[in-house]
C-alpha cells in the first residue's frame, strides 16, 4: 500500500499483510518471555558487617569508631538492594551504634576533663 492508495480512499485488508495472519486467518502467537532483573552480586554487606563489627570494639577510641561507623553506614546502604539485605541492616545498625557510641565517649570524656580542671 502506498500513499496515493491512502489519499483515494482504498482499504488494505489484514490479511494482506504479510506475517500478520500467517497462521489460516488467525493471529500468530509469539512466544512470550519475561526477562527476570538480577540483584547485583556485591561483597559490600559482608565488607559492612565485618567493618561495623570492629567498630563495635573501635568506639572506644573516637578518632577511630566515628569513620569505622560512617563507613559501615555507607557500606551498608550501599548494599541494601542485594541478596544480603539482613546483613546489610545489621551492618547499619552496627555502624550507627558505633557512631552513637564515640559520640558518647567524646561527650563524657570532655565532661570528666571539665571536672577534672584540665
């Protein structure tokens, strides 16, 4: 069908066109699929868990429990999308009860310090 068979007015039939009614008349069934989407393959949770694991024991040293925490925090969230989301979530937890905690020790020691005159 070209354009001037437009412009005239004519009518093309289904059927006419090839590959539309191949199967005697009937539409032709395609094949279906559906295309599943991967989570990503990341170490990141395992990484985060064992990061906020040792911050758990770095707190106690602010200058090394605040980034341990930060980075099991980001660690963490990174790989909330993986397969490993419950250790994803216990690496943030970890890593914000680490930062909690330094913060902690930073305010009770300057508290000790103050009362202490030094």
């Amino acid at each position: 069908m070209n354009v001037q068979d437009l412009l005239s007015g004519q009518t093309m039939l289904a059927s006419s066109v090839p590959g539309l009614f191949d199967n005697g008349g009937e539409p032709v069934q395609y094949a279906q699929y559906t295309r599943q989407v991967e989570q990503p393959e990341t170490n990141y949770s395992l990484a985060a868990i064992i990061i906020g694991g040792f911050g758990m024991i770095a707190w106690c040293i602010p200058i090394l429990g605040i980034p341990t925490g930060l980075i099991a925090i980001f660690l963490g969230a990174r790989s909330l999308r993986s397969k490993d989301r419950l250790k994803a979530i216990i690496a943030i937890i970890f890593g914000v009860t680490c930062v909690l905690l330094s913060v902690v020790n930073i305010l009770v020691s300057a508290a000790v310090m103050k009362s202490m005159g030094l």
